[in-house]
C-alpha cells in the first residue's frame, strides 16, 4: 500500500490593492487568502521590513488572519503585483516564532525564486512540503540601485503536521482467532492539531493492495478525531489472514469523500509500502 498526502482546504476570502506592491495569497484551489483595506498597512514586526512605512517605495497588502495548512499539500500560489521597474525580484519564506503578526522571525530568509517578473498578476510557489512544520510569512526583496526593500507579508502561514495513522490495537502482529469471533481494534491517527477523519479496513488475502485508499479492503468503522475503537466480527469469514488497515486524512472530508472528489492521493494509509499491518488469522 502506498503512503499518500493531504492538503487542507481554505476559505475563500478578498483582497484589497494598497500602493504599488500587492501580495496577495491564494490557494491552490484557488480560493484567496484575505486582507482589508488597512490606512498604515504596519507589519508591525521586528525584521526592519517596509511595510506600512510612508517613506518606502511600495507598501504590501497581505492578509490579516492566519490560516494553516498541511505539511503534505500542493503549494499555494503567491500573487503579487509591483508596478515599478526595479533591477530584481526575489521571493523568499521565513520562520517565525508563532501565529502573532508581529512575531519575529527565528531563522534566515529562504529564497523560492530568483529574477521573477515586475507587472500585474505575477506569482510564484510557497512549498509547504519544502518549508516544514511551523509558522512562516512569505515576501519578496526587491533591489534597485544596489538598495534592497524588503516586503513581508502581515498574515503567517502555519504548515501544520500531517497525519500518521498507527494502530494501538491489537498490539501483536498476529492475532489468532476461532470464526466467529471478535478482536477490539484502536487507532491513533496520529494528527498534530487532532483535526482528521479516519477509516479503519481490513484486507482479505485475494484483496487488491493497488486500490485507492478509500476502495481499500472492507471497511470496519470510520470517525474523527486521532483516536478511534472498533470490532471485528469474523462471524462468516472463511479461515485466513486478514490484514488490518487504516486510512486518514486532515483534508476536511471523510477518506471516502476525499477520494471520492479525486483526491485519492491526499489520504495516508497505513501500513505503506514496505509495511505491514496487524493480522488477525481466522481459524475454523
């Protein structure tokens, strides 16, 4: 079974232009991230950035709330607009100390890429899976006459950990039981911020591996939450191994939802390629 990824919905939001430079933020879904009309515009931080200041050459709209999103999803798509002609454009991300606006950055700037275009509508990628975990605003430095400006945006990124599916029961790696019989079953889901569904399966020995996630095996119970109980009953199996398994996902929507939709591939599983899940081993 292959280890697959998640990617976590926004809500879509407006943005309001202030001065010559713009970022704006929009998912890759394409719902965009927000920022109202702000007079000052202040980042308020501690990166000596120009933000908001009346002698800078452009000022930065960004947004005001923070949002998260899983470590696993696509990158967003970082618009920007600069309406000058300066000699560069960089586009950076940096880590900062937590949710706050004014939060100070905790590391150095992360250069995405180089020599982008000045003019309307341009963007570039904010990789969640290459930043990490943690908290990061995104910004670009742009250089004319050997002097950089440096434009941060207000509102921070926090990419968020993914799930990590494990079971807690049955302990063992294989679990004999008579037919008819039943075997408790938990799980851990393993979501840093617990804000993921889950679907617990198991396997027959003529079941395909290969399936998407949400066709895996037969499905034994499915909730919310990192942890989860339920039975197998082996009432009518004929005798063998069974495999057991468990799909999750912090995409938003149930694992059959999500695959449903197309999104197969946002959904992790356990036990991945090379793994191997618990066994229950019916007996007659």
């Amino acid at each position: 079974m292959q280890r697959n990824v998640v990617s976590r919905p926004c809500d879509p939001v407006a943005w309001t232009a202030i001065g010559s430079f713009v970022l704006l933020i929009v998912a890759f879904s394409g719902c965009a991230i927000t920022a109202p009309n702000d007079n000052d515009n202040q980042n308020n931080n501690t990166n000596n950035n120009t933000n908001g200041n009346d002698n800078a050459s452009g000022r930065i709209v960004s947004f005001t709330s923070n949002f998260g999103i899983s470590q696993l999803s696509p990158p967003i798509s970082v618009i920007y607009e600069v309406t000058t002609t300066p000699d560069g454009i960089a586009a950076f991300y940096v880590p900062v100390d937590g949710p706050e606006q004014n939060a100070p950055s905790i590391g150095v700037r992360v250069i995405i890429e180089n020599d982008l275009p000045a003019g309307m509508n341009r963007s570039f990628d904010f990789d969640p899976g290459d930043a990490g975990v943690g908290f990061f605003r995104v910004g670009l430095i742009i250089t004319d006459n050997n002097e950089e400006e440096i434009i941060e945006s207000r509102g921070v990124i926090e990419v968020q950990g993914p799930p990590d599916p494990r079971f807690i029961l049955p302990a063992a790696a294989l679990t004999q039981v008579l037919e008819g019989g039943e075997v408790d079953i938990s799980i851990d889901a393993g979501d840093p911020q617990g804000i993921v569904q889950w679907r617990v399966f198991y396997l027959r020995p003529a079941d395909s591996r290969d399936n998407p996630p949400h066709l895996l095996g037969v499905t034994l119970g499915t909730g919310s939450g990192n942890f989860g109980e339920v039975a197998f009953n082996t009432t009518g199996l004929i005798p063998g191994d069974y495999e057991l398994g468990v799909a999750a996902t912090d995409s938003g929507e149930s694992v059959a939802t999500t695959g449903e939709s197309g999104d197969a591939n946002l959904i992790i599983v356990f036990p991945s390629t090379g793994e191997t899940g618990p066994v229950i081993r019916v007996g007659s």
